[in-house]
C-alpha cells in the first residue's frame, strides 16, 4: 500500500524521533528507580508511532531492499567497521574516556532481571534507534533541507542524493545531537555511512548499517567491559557505550 500525498508529510518522520527525545528529557527530571520505566518507554512509544505510521502506507524508502546475503553482509561489515571506529578513541585512550556517570546500568530491573534490561536495551538500541534517527535525518532531514527554500515537496527528492548543503547538515544535526565526547567519533561515522549511503542510495541499507554498529558496540561491552585495562593498571567500564 502506499500512502496518499496529504499534507507535508513530516508526522510519520518528526514524531517519533520527537517522542523518543521527550522521553529522554522526562526521564531526567525522575528519580533513578523510574529508570527502568522510561527505558521501556523510550522503546516503546517510538516503536508504536512508527508501527502505526508503517501501517498507513509511510515511509516507501524502506521497500525495495534486496535481501540477498552479499547485500546484507556488506551493510553489516560497514555497520561493524563503524562501531571499531566509535569505541577504539575510547578503549585506548585514557585521556578521550568520559566517566561513568549516566553508564548504562544492566541491572537496573535487579541483578536477576539483568537479561531483561540488556533485551530491552537491544530492541531499543539495534531496531527502535535505527529506524528512528535513519528515518528523520536521512530520509526527511536530508531530502527537506534540499527543498526548504523552494515550493518543493521533500518526498520528490531521491533517496542518497549527494548535496554539500544536505551533507553538512547531516553532519552537523547527528554530532551535536550526541553528548560532547562523543563528537570526534559521531564526525567519523557519520562521513563513513553517508559515504556509504550515496554509494546503496537505500534507507533500508543505512538502517541495518546502524542497527549492525549499535548492537556490535552492544555485544562487545557485555562481552569485553572489565577486560581491558587503563593506563594505572585498573579495569575499563565499558558500559558509558550504551
């Protein structure tokens, strides 16, 4: 099915992305123990707008992915090769590795329930943030800000179709929507998949890119924090990745 041309279209791409970042907001005006609460929101809430949105026949940029396994596995190896780039500054460096306040906390549904927290967290993590930030930066913000100052409507615009002006502010909207430390390695893997993206000129690529980085960077925290040790000889928390 697809979706009737009625109004400007943003709604399915704005509010899920906007829901997800209010939430985000709210949880930090609670105590801790809600944590769990908003953590299950934070996946939820966005999942269900997207699903409804899905239903009503938006977001045509996710049909037509070949789903063949070269496919698949070279999204998946660029996705991989974005999370080395994110987490090596940070496991090597002393000096770029922030503190461990706001880390992720597994067990934070109790130290028996630390399944449940790392399950949410990776629906969360590797399905509901793809889909969510693919979808408003590189599917609506990047075709909109080709459009913005013209009578144009953004779905007429090529999905991956290279611009300076929509790569700076690609660039630009996913670094300073990150904390601070995370800047240096937010520029790299940006440059990298969007490098990517003109090459597939396909969302549904960039969403299993993002969903390999995420859960890559997930998979090797529960596997490696505490192995690797800093410069005074002490146990590196990785857990500030997620």
């Amino acid at each position: 099915m697809v979706a009737e041309r009625k109004g400007h279209g943003w709604g399915a791409y704005c509010w899920p992305y906007v829901s997800f970042l209010f939430i985000i907001e709210l949880s930090r005006r609670f105590p801790d123990d809600l944590a769990p609460l908003f953590l299950a929101l934070k996946v939820g809430v966005p999942l269900g707008l997207l699903a409804w949105y899905f239903q009503r026949g938006a977001y045509p940029e996710l049909r037509g992915y070949s789903w063949n396994a070269a496919n698949i596995l070279q999204d998946v190896a660029v996705g991989v090769a974005g999370a080395a780039i994110w987490m090596a500054p940070y496991i090597f460096s002393d000096s770029l590795r922030p503190d461990a306040e706001g880390a992720f906390d597994p067990e934070q549904f109790g130290p028996s329930l630390a399944w449940l927290a790392l399950s949410v967290r990776a629906v969360g993590y590797g399905v509901a943030t793809p889909f969510i930030e693919e979808l408003f930066v590189r599917s609506w913000l990047h075709r909109y800000i080709e459009v913005f100052d013209r009578r144009v409507d953004f779905r007429d615009i090529p999905i991956g179709q290279y611009s300076r002006r929509s790569l700076a502010i690609v660039l630009v909207w996913f670094t300073f929507t990150h904390v601070m430390w995370e800047w240096p390695v937010a520029v790299a893997w940006i440059l990298l998949t969007q490098l990517w993206f003109y090459h597939r000129r396909n969302l549904t690529s960039m969403v299993i890119v993002h969903s390999a980085s995420n859960l890559s960077i997930l998979a090797f925290v529960i596997a490696f924090s505490g192995t690797f040790m800093d410069g005074q000889g002490r146990p590196i928390d990785l857990w500030f990745f997620v």
